[in-house]
C-alpha cells in the first residue's frame, strides 16, 4: 500500500494547485425554497464560472424501490452520503466529479452528469450539513426555515404541480416524514451561518401570500455591515435586532417585512450590492419567485448570500 | 481554500487506515480474452473479498450517441479517463466509489453502481494501463495480446451474439477502430508486467481452435520461479525462454503448448498452486473457456496472476 500511495503522489504533484473556489451549502427541508433561492442567485452570477447541484442527486433509491423500503428520502440510510462527502471534498481541492443523477419528474435515476469546479458552486438539497466532513468543505452555509405550514402548502403546490404526486399522497408523505425531518434535517439548523425564514406577514388576510423574511445572521463568518443601512429611512421596513437564537445564542436578525414600501427596500437592496462591490443594476433574477413575481425580502437575503460568494 | 483543506483533513483524521489491498489491472483491446480470464479467477478467490469491473464503464456516450462522433470507444474523449483516474486512486486509498454503469448487451448508460473496496480489486478494460496516474495504483499489470485474427473472430462471435450486432457492422467498426487501436490501445502493452498471447498451435488444420500461450514475464514484479518445475519431464508442453521483447528488452517467455498431454501441463499447474502456499485442489473455475471446455494454457495464465494476487 504505502508505496502505492506514494507512486500517486509522484503521479499527481504536477498537477496545478485547485483555484479559488467559493462553495455555498443551502441546507433545509422538501419545499423549503432551495431551489427559488439558489436559481436567482445562478442567473445573477451568470457571468461567473458557477455551478450548483442538488444532494437528492444522492438518493440511493428511485422512486419505485422506495415504496417497499421502510425509510423516507430523509433517512441517510436512503442517501450515498458518503459519497456526497466524497465528492464535496473532491471538488474543494478542485476536481471534477461524476456526480448521480436524480430525476424528480419521474423518480428514476439516471446516467451520472460530469460537474467540474466552478469559481462558485452551490450545493443545496437535505443533506449538505449532514456532517463535520460535509459542513468543512463549505465557506458559507445557509439553512432554509420557513414554518412548518408555509412548507406544507408549498410542498404539495410543487409535488403535484411539477412531480406527479396527489395532493392525498403529498399529505400522507409529510406525515410519514415528520420523525425522520426532526431527527435528520432540522438538526443541520444549529451549523448554518445563516438562517432563513420566509413567513407570512403578520396579521395578514387568508388571501395574502406576501412573505416576510427573517434572516439570522450568526457571528460564525463576517456578515455585511448593515448598521449604516437601516436609517430611519429604512427602519420600518427592514430592521435588525439583537435576539437570542432557540438555542440561546446571541445571533443578529434582520427582519424585512414583506408589504414594506419599495423605496426602503431599494435603499436596502441598493446598499449591499454597492457594499458587495458591484456597479450597475442589480440583477433582474435576483427576488424572483415566478416568472413575474418579485419578493424584496428573497431580494435582500439573496444579496446577503452574494456578498459572501463574491467577498469570501 | 486551505482552511478548508486543513478542516477536512480534520475531519477525516478519526478514518482508520485502509485496509491491505492488491489490484491487478488486465487491459487489452476489445474481445481480447480479459473478461473471460477476470470471470475465472474471481470466480477462484470467491472465498477471499473480492471484486472487479471493466473501465467500459467509463464510457462519455452511449450507443446512439456514438453514431454521430467522429471517435470510437478507443478514444480517450469518447470516455471519462480523469474520473476513472480518480476512481481508482480512491480504490487504492481504500475508499468506495459510486461507478458509472455502461451496459453493453443494449449500450446504454444507466445509474451508478457503489464498488466498495476489497481485499483483491481487477480492473479490465481499454484503458486501466492509460496514464502515469492510473498505473501508479496497481500492484500488478497485464496486457492481453492475442493475434489480431484471433481478436477479429472472437469480436465478431461476441458481438454479434451478445451485443446485438450484425457481422457486417461489426467487421466496419473494426476497421473504423483501427487507428484508435494503434494509437491509444496497444501503447498500454509496453506498461504491462505481464503480458499474455493466447494464439492457435502452430501448424494447426483450419478447424483446430486449440491455442497455445505464450506469458512474457517482465522483470518489473516478482515471479513465481518457475525453473524447478521445468524439468524433462514438462519441457514439452512447457518452457520457459529467455527472449527480446518488440522493443529489445529482455524478458522470460513461457510457452504453454496447446496440445501439450494433460499430464505434463497437470504438473505445470499444481506446482504453481502449492507454489502460493494453496493447499487442496486447483478451483475448477481455473481454464474454463466456455461452460464445457477448458484451456490448460489459460489455467496456467491464470494461476500466475493468482500468485501476485495472493502473494503480493
């Protein structure tokens, strides 16, 4: 063995040392946003070498084994996770990876896809803050929070909108789900840099789906200064206050209410993105949740994430 | 980045160190005789951890997909060489892989497979003897160098039995690999410890399929010392010849004659057995060509690639 290992590293100390790289986690539960989050900030960095994939990629099982197994897709058992930590290493010192492939329109599994190292990637799904080896790979690490009902209407939106589930069989899933989402999912909470909650405004009417964002800016990594932003200008609007956490830690949430006037927002939007370093608009993807759908407060936690993969 | 390369090794530091392991690279060019040696001495060490896979695996496109590239599988671009690289240096640090699935009985590529590593590890294919980086992981190597008109009928025997082919496609797509051969398969034999020709007896009638080995033993990796067992009595049907190689070099030759008496290639055999320190009879898998018939000359092939499994 030892003189094997020691033939690869002849082999490979030609090889170039890996480039910059930046690598986002955006952990959270089925339905959570991942994707919304993660698409805007894609088409906003589309001039940057980036990529993203998601860890359902992972799934051991399709979609027709799984009936008989007595695990959801939450369970690790479900999921290559040793592989996914394989592979995040890989690409942090900068190699390419053949990386499974998940189909949620059908629940097959597919040929593997080549992903090579990006100046940005993005790895969202269950699982990126699974475990120590995982959560060292990343720079920044981001869990999506909204409350369990806001999740529930968006999950079956979703599975019988885009993967053919029945409303029925989405609502029984959830259920058989709930154990394994407390017991693996929701834990990854504690290790993120950042937490994300998309709530409906408060007091609102049956009919107004406008959210509000609560975004917990937790002293792990150097987050914006925001301080010179939230004037009275602003201080309606978007405000940050010093709370403690669930688990009693000191953390900054920034709350931006979701039927703040655009001009406060704009001010807020306006001033990270000049605080990133950029000139110019800011991109048009960035708080999209439809085609024509615009949401400030996505807006602003998307620019705070871009501040990170461009700043760190 | 390397704060984020010296917190994985952190977290990867807790990993017990693997396991001994001892891999055996067979290549050869398509139809060569690899899988059917591979089956024989898997089928062999069944009681020992052992597994193996062919680098076809590693195919970039499918059958259809095929049709309209200016390549053929023998291309380097038509396959995914730096994953297969990777994979095997994995392999040998004793980490599982999830490998890529080629199926050659429709030419598909379908959803990867776990490989976990084992106590023996073969590799067959094109292209294991590819690269500095991929012969760095072996403990041994071995090219399958059969006379381009025994490869011919066997490709056309297999794949039109097997692969669904026709034989007029199958005689155009060996005239289309042609190139490819010369250019990135056969430069693989120069690589190889051990290289291996089965080819028709000499002076043989037309229906005689009877073939007779000849085994260059390069004096890049241990031997079994075959002189004691080169006596009068198997001088025969066995013997062992100092030669020059294509390229000048020195090397042992072992002639295995195909019509050699049983008896003599019988004694050839068992030495070689107890040689690895095997006691109890030579596994029956050992020779076998088809379900029915047997080659001594493959048996003997085979058990001196057990010898560097099992002793190495």
């Amino acid at each position: 063995m030892p003189h094997r290992i020691a033939a690869i590293q002849k082999a490979t100390a030609h090889l170039p040392h890996p480039g910059r790289m930046t690598m986002l986690a955006i952990a959270g539960d089925s339905a959570s946003g991942k994707t919304t989050i993660t698409k805007g900030l894609v088409k906003a960095l589309g001039d940057m070498r980036i990529g993203s994939f998601c860890t359902d990629d992972y799934h051991r099982y399709d979609r027709v084994e799984r009936k008989s197994l007595p695990f959801t897709p939450l369970h690790p058992e479900c999921n290559y996770l040793e592989i996914m930590e394989q592979h995040l290493q890989l690409l942090t010192l900068g190699q390419p990876i053949l990386k499974p492939k998940y189909h949620h329109s059908d629940g097959t599994l597919g040929r593997p896809e080549l992903f090579e190292p990006q100046e940005i990637v993005i790895v969202e799904g269950l699982f990126p803050l699974w475990s120590k080896l995982s959560r060292a790979t990343f720079d920044v690490t981001v869990y999506l929070d909204p409350p369990e009902e806001v999740r529930r209407r968006w999950k079956v939106q979703r599975d019988t909108g885009k993967r053919g589930y029945t409303e029925e069989e989405v609502l029984k899933d959830l259920v058989k789900r709930e154990p394994e989402s407390e017991k693996y999912i929701r834990p990854q909470r504690a290790h993120a840099d950042i937490v994300i909650s998309f709530a409906p405004v408060e007091g609102r009417t049956e009919s107004d789906q406008t959210m509000s964002a609560t975004i917990l800016l937790r002293p792990t990594v150097p987050h914006p200064d925001l301080s010179s932003i939230l004037t009275s200008d602003t201080r309606e609007s978007v405000h940050l206050k010093l709370i403690r956490d669930q688990d009693g830690k000191p953390v900054d949430a920034l709350h931006v209410h979701g039927h703040a006037a655009e001009a406060s927002t704009k001010i807020v939007e306006e001033t990270i993105w000049q605080h990133i370093g950029m000139t110019g608009e800011i991109p048009q993807s960035l708080g999209m949740i439809s085609e024509t759908t615009r949401s400030a407060p996505l807006a602003i936690a998307q620019l705070i994430l871009l501040h990170h993969l461009i700043r760190s």
